[in-house]
C-alpha cells in the first residue's frame, strides 16, 4: 500500500546512478513518482465512493460557475480518464496496488462503471442528451480507449460481460458521434478501435473515414497539420497514433499503419533536438499545461513495427529529465495536483478548454511502465546523445514542411524552436524563439516584451482613429483609436526558408486590408554558439515605434537581476544575470536605445522579472527601410562575459544593393572569421504559412 504523501515535491530517492548517471531514475522511480503524484491527487477523495473531482480555479478555465451540469460532468470525466494516465501503468506493474486504503483497479473500474452507465448520477450525458456540437467527452473517450488498447489487461477484464455490454453503448454512442477536424479523429478511431477489438459492431467505414483523414493531414517532416504547427503532432498523432497501429492498426488496417508509421519514423529523426541537453521541455504552442506530454514520443518509438529510432540510453535519459523538470518543484503544485501553467498558476499560458483537471494528460510518458522490463529503454545507460559530440558548439535542423528550425546550443545546453509559420497573433507561438531554459513571458503592453518585435504606431491617421485605406477611396476604414494606445505584437509569422547558413522569415506586424504590404519586417538570422545575431530589414512604412526583447529573466526568491551597460568601439548592449542564468543584448545598427525593464505578471516562472530590449522611434512620413542588427546571447552559469563572447561580430558591410540585385542586404564576417551573405531576393515570393 502507498501512503498518501506529504512530500513538498517529488524526490528521486536512492538514485541509481550506475544504470542512470544523469538523472538517477529507473523504472523502479517511475513507479515510485507515478505513486507519489498520484497519491497527491488522492487528498482530494473522502472515501472510495467519492468521484475524484478537483476544486475550482478561478479564471478563464473551465467549468464557470454558471455552465450547464454537462459541462461540471466533462470536469468530472476528465479527472477520472485523465489521472488514469498514472493509474493504468501502476495498475499494470501491480494489479493489487493501493493508495492509501483505496485499490487503484477496483476504484477505476467503480467509477468507470458508474460514468458509462446511463441513468448513474455521475454518468456522461450521451450525445442525444446535449446540443449538436463537439464537446470533451470524445476527447476523453479517446484518452481512455487509447490506454486500454495499449494496457488491456488493467481495467476491461474485470467487469462482467454484462457491465461491459452496458458502458459500450455509451462508449459507441460517442465514438460514432460528431468530431472535429485533424487531431480529434484520433480520438473516435482508438474508440471504434477499442470497440471493434473487443468484439462489438462498428461502422466500419466511419472508421476508414476518419484513418484516410487523419493520414491526409501530413504535411512532412513527420509533421501534422494544425492551426499552427506545434507539440499535438507528437502528442497525439504520433503517441495515439503508434499505440492505435501496435495495438490495432497493423492487423486490420496494415496498409494505413504502414503510412502512419513511415511519417512517425520521420519525426523521430529530429524528436530529441525538441528538448533541452538534461531533458527540459520548451514552454511553445498552445496547451502548455499539458507539459511533459511530448515526452510520451520516447516510450511509444519502441512500439514501432521497424527498429526503435533513438538511442535507448539518451531516450530515457530525456524523458526523465523533462518528468523531473516538473515534478521536483513545489510551485509546479496547486491543490496538490499540477497547477494550471508551466510552473505555477498562470492564467496567459492556458486556454478556456482547461480544466483543473486537463494538466493529467501531461503523464503520458508513464506509459514507459507498459514497455517490459526487459526493454531496452529500461535496460540501456544514460547517455547524451548528439549533445557529447556538440561539445561547445550551436547546431540548426531546419524542417521546411512545418517552417521549424531546431537549435542546440552546446555551450548552455539550452534548446530552441524557431516557429516560420504561424496564422495567428498568439503569444504561445509568435515568439521569435521559445528556448528550454527562459520559458516565454505574456506581451506587455508597454513595450519591451521578450522576443517578440512589438510595435506601436504613430501614424496620425491611427491616433485620430480615422485610417484612410490604401485605395484611394477617401473613405475612413473603422478604427479605434485606444486599439492603437499599446505596443501590439506581429500578426502572423511567414517562412521563407533557409540560404547559405541563413534564416529567414517575416512579420506581418498587420494584416491587409489595413496597409498589410506596408507593416513588413524580413527576418534574417545565423545560429552562433550560445545565441543568434539578427540581420533584420524594417520595412515599416508609417511613423512607428518598435521594440525588441531578449529572454525575460525571473526574480527569483524575489531576488532582482543584475544587469550592467557597456559600449566599444563597434558595439553597444547590455548584460543581465540572476543565478545560473544570464543574458546579453548587443547592438550593431538600426535601434536608438538599449534598455532593460521590470515586468510584474508576465513571467512563467516568477511573478516578477527583468528584460533587456532596444527601442526605435521613426516619426517621418515615408520613413526609409533599415537594417536592425542585433547579437542576443544567452548563458547558464555564472562565469563572467568575456570581451570575446560580446564580440561575435567582427565586421558588418551593409549593401544598398547586393550581387543578387536585391536592395538592402548585408555581408557579415564574425569573429571566427565566418563569412555570411544576408540577401533578401525575392523573399516576398518564398513565403509561406
């Protein structure tokens, strides 16, 4: 029996550091945080009859006090299906484990009965019950039948047939039922999966339905098409997906398998550049409460039909570093469960479809404890991986199809994601780059956000609130001018590929019909050990403000950052450090000022920190194009910046025109003696989104 723990935080106890030399962690410590996690959430439970139902959050999640009783049923379902994610793999290495005095297998399988079962006080609504809409439900049918597929020994054998027959009409009756697009057909088809392995009638050709979807939503790479591209490509078209074709798929539907499988093999060949040298997750994408659920990628690439893809040694080496980034720290709790954010609480990181409950998705990476312990993700050594040959270097995978780049910095051990193709103005995506150890900060209104370009206009048209459109009609477009008071950030991020060492991309800082062609920024960036130098074209035709921020650094323990100006003969910037952290701002053309802020409310981490940025203001009418170029740097350790280290740029010759015919470009030699062509030819036609 596990007792209900009082631990502050999840502690790798005896740690065996002959198997595991980086983290400790065996699968005897999956066990044992899956317990102590667990058992955490099992504080919230009066007696073996009471549902597990978390309080409360105030705040954009759901449910509001004043929602239908379907939508406090959806909390209820989700909480039960969701922290399964931990219980299934317990109930599989151990049929007879409790928490507390409460055993794990009869209570799921109590509780599922009473949610399956129409006519029970804490059942589902069935679909004819609610509006004709898409609703949670589908999804957590999907969650559940997916761990049944893959763990079909923890709960459905011990129901009675009678039983069984009664919670598959309810689970049928959702599986057949309406769903929405791309992702969510996963969850219908490990449902009519489940139903059809487990010998009940289905549609079948629903389900062919849904597989021939969910297949025409490749886009390359091993990506998937979304919104914006982002972590539910791993998540669930790769982790549902693998189970869905180990479990089902290559029996009954091995040609679509076999399509599924090449394109999770694809993604697979760049899966561990996603995360940081000890394992960290980037904060990137929408549902980042979810957090750890990419992780889920490393056990399930040991069920493919081919050879594992990843090191065995380096995939559990990752996987337990990004579970121990979260469970050993006490703000990650709130309520004794996973708060509602990427550390602690906070409300700009999550989305209305949350629930308190919803963050249990994030144990996804236990299923590793359905991988028999004689597996090799269990049974090899840690290892680094790619990162033990980087040394100090900075590497850069650029994945064209979903507009991604990948960089490794050697030096800090930090990761990065470069989004190219993003369709919305949302700071869970519109930051240049997401890195694993400055998680994003929320767009402060005043300017000065981290890593995003953030402008302002000064256009007198815009402050008077009458925009003359660009037709030439005479007639006023609607405009507020209080819209225009605060810094906005850019609108949508356009890919235009990579050149000779160099990335580009674009901002649209607005959208036509509003001058669209005339709020234009060309990025153009080369990877450098610890940090990136920007060679970025202004292409903002109207009187503006504009802000650049580099990673925001938190207070932490309430401690402020450190932060020291300089200025040399080619170069000016700025510095900041907090302990085991430190960032710096350099500036070569194009930026009036370098300057740092306190931002209060907007860090992931802290509820205070400091950003550095540089400032520009243009007040001409038709102000010309410039290059702005920067150095952003970053650290994580305390050693002193060198002269050196500030110095990454040795000359700079900017081109009105360059040898292609473009005009405004740049020829860079760094102080490795590196030689780097910024060339804007053409670019407007190389976008895409």
């Amino acid at each position: 029996m596990v007792a209900i723990s009082q631990q502050a935080a999840f502690v790798v106890s005896n740690p065996d550091l002959d198997l595991s030399p980086m983290t400790g962690m065996t699968r005897r410590h999956y066990i044992e945080c899956a317990q102590y996690v667990l058992s955490r959430a099992f504080r919230h439970l009066n007696s073996f009859e009471s549902p597990i139902i978390f309080p409360l959050v105030p705040g954009k999640s759901y449910p509001q006090p004043n929602d239908p009783e379907w939508r406090h049923r959806s909390h209820g379902f989700e909480a039960l299906e969701r922290t399964f994610n931990l219980a299934a793999p317990l109930i599989h290495v151990d049929s007879e484990i409790c928490i507390g005095n409460i055993k794990l297998r009869d209570y799921y399988c109590h509780h599922f009965y009473n949610a399956l079962t129409p006519g029970h006080a804490n059942s589902v609504p069935l679909p004819e019950e609610v509006p004709d809409a898409t609703y949670q439900f589908t999804c957590e049918f999907g969650g559940l039948t997916k761990t049944l597929l893959l763990m079909p020994d923890v709960l459905w054998p011990y129901f009675t047939q009678q039983q069984r027959d009664e919670m598959a009409v309810t689970i049928s009756k959702w599986a057949h039922y309406r769903t929405t697009q791309n992702n969510w057909r996963l969850f219908n088809i490990c449902a009519l999966s489940f139903l059809k392995k487990n010998g009940y009638a289905i549609d079948d050709h629903l389900l062919k339905t849904h597989l021939m979807w969910i297949a025409s939503y490749h886009a390359g790479d091993g990506w998937y098409l979304e919104q914006s591209y982002n972590y539910y490509t791993i998540s669930l078209f790769v982790v549902y997906g693998t189970i869905w074709s180990w479990a089902f798929g290559r029996e009954h539907y091995p040609e679509i398998a076999g399509v599924l499988e090449k394109s999770f093999q694809e993604l697979f060949q760049s899966y561990p550049n996603f995360f940081g040298r000890n394992g960290f997750i980037n904060m990137w994408a929408r549902s980042i409460c979810y957090r750890l659920w990419i992780s889920g990628g490393f056990p399930v690439s040991f069920l493919l039909a081919s050879k594992p893809p990843i090191d065995p040694g380096w995939a559990r080496r990752l996987c337990s570093g990004s579970i121990l980034q979260f469970t050993t720290r006490e703000d990650f709790y709130e309520n004794d469960i996973p708060s509602l954010g990427f550390y602690g609480h906070r409300e700009f990181a999550i989305q209305n479809y949350s629930c308190p409950a919803s963050p249990f998705i994030m144990f996804l990476p236990f299923i590793s404890l359905a991988l028999p312990e004689d597996s090799p993700f269990w049974t090899a050594r840690e290892n680094d991986g790619m990162w033990t040959a980087l040394g100090a270097k900075s590497s850069r995978i650029v994945l064209e199809k979903p507009g991604l780049a990948l960089v490794n910095h050697g030096s800090s051990g930090a990761s990065e994601i470069v989004s190219g193709k993003v369709y919305d103005d949302d700071p869970n995506y519109s930051k240049l780059v997401f890195n694993t150890h400055f998680p994003w900060e929320d767009r402060d209104p005043r300017g000065g956000t981290a890593q995003e370009y953030t402008f302002r206009s000064l256009d007198p048209r815009d402050l008077r609130g009458v925009d003359i459109n660009f037709y030439l009609t005479g007639r006023a477009l609607d405009n507020r001018a209080a819209k225009e008071a605060g810094f906005s950030g850019a609108q949508n991020f356009l890919f235009n590929g990579a050149r000779d060492g160099v990335l580009y991309r674009q901002l649209i800082m607005r959208r036509p019909p509003s001058n669209g062609v005339g709020y234009i920024i060309d990025l153009a960036e080369i990877t450098i050990p610890g940090g990136v130098i920007r060679v970025d074209r202004c292409r903002l035709a109207f009187e503006h403000e504009l802000t650049l921020g580099h990673f925001g650094l938190p207070h932490i323990d309430g401690k402020s950052a450190v932060w020291r100006a300089f200025e040399r003969e080619r170069e000016r910037g700025i510095t900041a450090s907090i302990a085991g952290r430190q960032v710096a701002l350099i500036v070569y053309s194009g930026w009036d000022k370098v300057q740092s802020q306190v931002h209060d409310g907007f860090n992931a981490e802290t509820a205070e920190s400091t950003v550095l940025y540089v400032y520009r203001k243009r007040t001409a009418k038709n102000p010309p194009m410039e290059l702005m170029i920067t150095a952003m740097l970053h650290k994580t350790d305390d050693t002193a910046w060198t002269p050196e280290e500030l110095s990454p740029v040795r000359d700079i010759r900017i081109m009105d025109v360059t040898p292609s015919g473009s005009v405004l470009g740049a020829e860079l030699t760094l102080a490795d003696h590196t030689v780097y062509l910024i060339d804007f030819k053409d670019v407007d036609g190389l976008k895409s989104c």
